[in-house]
C-alpha cells in the first residue's frame, strides 16, 4: 500500500460536508472517494459513554430530535465552556436513545441541495467510522486517515465521562502511527490520551480570540489565552508538548482595509521553525465564506473564486488543511 501523501493533507472536515449532511455515512464515503487524505470526526459521549461523531453535543441543529416527541422533556439549557446553550445534548441520551435519530445538514441557507438527504441517515459512532475507513475501496490503493477531534473534553470530565479513557479503548488496536491524528483546544485531553498509549500525532487547536478551557477551568482570568501561544516562546513551548497546530484559516490571512485577501502572514514559517506542523480550517468554496474580493456574486450559497484562497493559503507552506469540499482541495494542491 503506498503511504506517502502530497503536502497539504486534505482532511474532509467532517467528511465531505460540502455535499452531503456532516458525520454521515455518506459524507465520509464521498471525501475518501473525491481524494481525502483523511476525514476529521467531532467526537462527544452519550450518558453510557458511547463515542458519536457530532460537531456539538447539543444536536438540535444536527438531528431531528426536535420531532421526536418522546425526548421532548429533555429539552433544556447548560454553559458548556462558558456558553450558554439550549437543546438536547448527548450526554442526556443512551446510545440506544440517539440511534433512532437522524441526521440534517447544519447549514441549510447556504447547502441547499444537501437538504435533500435530511432524515435518511442515522448519527454514527465513532466505531462505525473506524470500520468504514478500514472497508472504504480507497483504503487498498492508500493509507487512510482519522483526524478526530476531541470535543469538551474538561465539561465531559465534570460530569464523569472521560473522553481520554473512552476514546483510547475505542482506538487501542486500531489507531497506528500513520493512521491517526488527535487535536483538541484543550492541551491537557492530548496529553492524558498519549499518557494512554495511544500513537498518532497530537495537535492543539487554536481559536483566534479567547483562551483554553481547560486552562480557565485552571487557572480562571490568569489563564494563558490562545494569542500568547503563538508567541516566539509560546510556539518554542508548544514544540515540546504537541506535533502541531491547528488555526482558523483568518489567523493566516493578510487582508486590506476593505477585507480583501492580499496574501498571508508568517505564522507558518515561524510555526515550522520551532519545529511544529501548521494546519488550517476550514476551507469552503461558497462566497458566504470567502474573502470579499474572491466573491463572485451577493449570493452567499454560490461558489466564488475558492481556488483564490485555498491556493494563497497552501503557497504559505501549510501541513493540512480541512476542507467541507475535498475535491476541490485536491485540485487546489495539484
């Protein structure tokens, strides 16, 4: 099997989300199939502490929960690291529970036609996408990926669901060196996993404003904030703890003063120079998306001059990048 890969990896970011509802069966099969390096799950718990890939645990943007009127009084409202959040969450539902939902595409106004596969597929758990990556035709002619990422890890903690603990039984065995990515915005759930046995390389996202939950359950207002990591020292700091990082794509982008793309800063070569990998999210052909000058109409559901953007971002040297539209990504990197 050949395991090298042309730099950026392209990771479908939640499979192929662009064109099918995210964490579905059919939206991991279609990025493998339109040339994905790797797919990235976002992973949370249900109360008996089954994995499922979900982008939150409140899923009432995700599922049809809200139909169901059987969960109706589970309808209720929590902070989840420091945001108040109304909904049905995951941790409220066995896994039995959650299986006789379905799932619909979070992005309705903008991913119109992905509307038509509303209610068809059931949520998956993290098993089920271990399988398919193991049985996807791709996997025979090229080392397949998981980048999964490690959502709440701190509030999962606090209500005794360990995603450390859950996520490394559920990859001990499966997970390889060359197979597995592992990232989070909270440092200290890398760690614990790694501290697990667990292989794969560890890769700290960072938000462009604000500061690691773990971190403010910690240390409160004196927590470090995302910003100071990127610092000469804080990068020299990152480099002895994690393989690489992980930013929001603007944390990169160089614009004018009327929000035109000109070019990128030099947070990748100073990143690479403390001796770190550099990823970027997300990567998204619709105008809703893209910087105002790669535009190309007022309608925010049109794709735009994606090939702009995806190519000013890869010439920066980038070692990943998730994109919702994989396809296009490969051919950006071609």
């Amino acid at each position: 099997m050949m395991s090298t890969t042309t730099s950026p990896l392209v990771i479908g970011h939640r499979g192929a989300s662009g064109y099918r509802p995210e964490h579905t069966r059919a939206a991991y099969n279609l990025a493998f199939t339109l040339g994905a390096d790797a797919v990235e799950p976002d992973i949370v718990a249900t109360r008996d502490g089954v994995l499922v890939l979900r982008h939150e645990n409140e899923i009432s943007g995700t599922t049809n929960v809200a139909d169901h009127p059987e969960f109706a009084d589970r309808r209720t409202s929590k902070t989840i690291d420091g945001t108040v959040m109304t909904g049905w969450f995951t941790e409220d539902f066995t896994w039995a529970e959650l299986a006789t939902l379905r799932a619909r595409e979070r992005l309705p106004e903008v991913r119109r036609d992905n509307v038509a596969f509303n209610d068809s597929e059931p949520i998956l758990r993290l098993s089920d996408l271990l399988e398919l990556v193991d049985q996807h035709p791709e996997a025979q002619r090229r080392q397949l990926q998981v980048v999964a990422e490690i959502k709440h890890a701190s509030y999962f903690e606090s209500i005794g669901l360990p995603l450390d603990e859950l996520f490394a039984t559920e990859v001990s065995g499966w997970a390889t060196a060359d197979n597995l990515i592992i990232e989070s915005f909270e440092q200290s759930v890398l760690h614990r996993i790694r501290d697990r046995g667990i292989p794969g390389k560890l890769v700290f996202l960072l938000e462009s404003r604000g500061a690691p939950s773990d971190l403010v359950v910690r240390f409160g207002a004196q927590a470090r904030n995302y910003a100071e990591h990127l610092t000469e020292d804080g990068l020299a700091q990152l480099a002895l703890e994690v393989d690489g990082i992980s930013v929001d794509k603007k944390m990169l982008m160089v614009k004018d003063l009327p929000g035109n793309l000109t070019g990128t800063n030099d947070l990748v070569p100073r990143a690479h120079a403390a001796g770190l990998l550099v990823f970027c999210w997300t990567l998204r052909a619709e105008n809703r998306f893209l910087p105002k000058n790669l535009r190309s109409s007022k309608q925010p559901e049109q794709f735009g001059d994606w090939l702009g953007e995806f190519r000013t971002l890869m010439d920066s040297g980038l070692d990943g990048v998730f994109t919702d539209q994989p396809d296009l990504a490969v051919t950006a990197r071609g």
